[in-house]
C-alpha cells in the first residue's frame, strides 16, 4: 500500500471505483450481507467507520442511534462524524455494535483501528468486518496489479485467519464468517452477467472463489470473582508484619 497517499485520498478512491460496474456489484452483495446481520446486532449505540458505498443503508438494525464516521467530508457521502481512522472521537465501552467495511485495507496500522474498535465497544459488543480476499482471483489480480492500478489493488487485503488471530490477542471471539461475491475481478458487466452460476446457493460461499467476506465477532466479557475471604489472601507490601504502635508501647512496658 502506497503510504504517501494520505487516508483521505485512499477513502475518496476507494469510494470511486465503488461507482464502477464492478465495484456496484460488489456494493450489492456486501450490503446485502450486512443486512442479514444488522437485525442480530442489539443496543443503543451503532457506528459504521468510513464506509466506501455510495450509500450505507441501516435500515434493518434494531439499534436505535447509528452514526456514520468518516476521514473526510465527500459530495453524496453522509458523514455523522468527521474523525481520524485511527483515533476516535468516541467515549470508552460506550458502543454497541462497530462496522467496519474495508476500513482495515486503506489505513496504514489495522492493528490501531482494532485497538480503537476494542476501545470504544461495551462488553459482549459486536464487531462487524467487511474485507477483500487475498487467497482468491482478486488476491492474484491485486499481486499482478498493485504498482499500477489504483484501489482496491493498491489496498492492504487482510486473510481471514490473520483478522481472527488478531482479534483472538484483543480478547474477541469470531462468530461465523461468510465469502462474498464469487466471481472474478472483471470489470465488464455482460460477463459478470454470465458468470452469475459461480455464485452458490448456500451462505457459506467458497474461500478460493471469493473476492470478499464479512466476519462478526463479539468483544468476551470479563468475569471478576469475587473473594470469600479477603485478608487471607490479600497480598502484603512487606515480606515481615510490622507491629503495631499499640505492640511497641507494650513491649516497652513490660
């Protein structure tokens, strides 16, 4: 990924080729996926990190407030809060549920968005990741082309297995995954049209075909235990008791 193009730039251009044929095609399926999970996803609070879609449609979730954030303000692109990627204008443990749609690709530290997500998310909150397939035709085609082409090919594609490795480390569970779109990266409408048998008729989809995936993974609680019995086991400042004043003075007398 070419680090000198500010994340703005990345955004505004991952945002165009999402108004090519091909990238409208994708937008359709990728948001009818997260409609499928948005009526799962419970509570107050709901916000969705830089979409690239021309619209973000939340109309199936049941949360009540839903804030849209992006890097920059973009003509047609609503935008409830104007923040920085990876430093959020967000209180700790006050959200419900997070999505990120390719927001990992195009910033420079995924590690640092996580971070932010683990941040900002209420215990048992939900974690939503829309993200490219490295291990697929798009992976190849983004190898062949990333020097050369713009976005998504000039993008960071994060696996599947890595996501849930680092989620694993930040203390989130992953829930299921699906694979998206199961036809190559071609840019030509009448032959996305002919290739439409490629995508299965199950949800689970196949890893080596798909040029997308969207994972849901929930933050773990943490359980506190609580001790029957806390001077025996409270832990001393000092190896050896010190007496007492009221022990010295008795010494003294005796």
């Amino acid at each position: 990924m070419n680090t000198l193009i500010s994340l703005p730039e990345r955004a505004a251009s991952l945002q165009h080729w999402y108004r090519r044929p091909l990238g409208r095609l994708l937008a359709d399926i990728e948001l009818g996926a997260l409609a499928e999970q948005l009526p799962q996803l419970f509570g107050y609070h709901l916000v969705v990190v830089d979409p690239p879609w021309e619209s973000c449609s939340l109309a199936d979730s049941r949360i009540p407030h839903q804030v849209v954030q992006r890097t920059g303000s973009a003509a047609g692109m609503e935008a409830g809060v104007i923040g920085a990627t990876d430093q959020w204008p967000v209180m700790t443990d006050t959200v419900d549920a997070i999505i990120l749609p390719h927001t990992l690709e195009i910033t420079a530290d995924p590690h640092q968005v996580l971070r932010e997500a683990d941040r900002s998310l209420i215990p048992d909150g939900h974690l939503v990741i829309i993200g490219f397939n490295p291990r697929s035709l798009w992976g190849l085609r983004r190898w062949v082309s990333r020097r050369s082409a713009g976005m998504p090919w000039q993008s960071r594609f994060l696996s599947v297995s890595r996501l849930q490795d680092w989620l694993s480390l930040l203390g989130f569970d992953t829930l299921h995954c699906h694979y998206l779109f199961h036809r190559p990266p071609v840019n030509n409408q009448r032959m996305q049209e002919r290739l439409q048998f490629l995508e299965p008729e199950n949800a689970q989809g196949r890893m080596l075909l798909a040029g997308a995936y969207i994972l849901v993974a929930q933050k773990r609680t943490v359980i506190m235990t609580l001790l029957k019995n806390g001077r025996s086991t409270r832990r001393r400042l000092f190896p050896v008791g010190i007496p007492s004043s009221s022990q010295r003075n008795l010494r003294r007398a005796g």
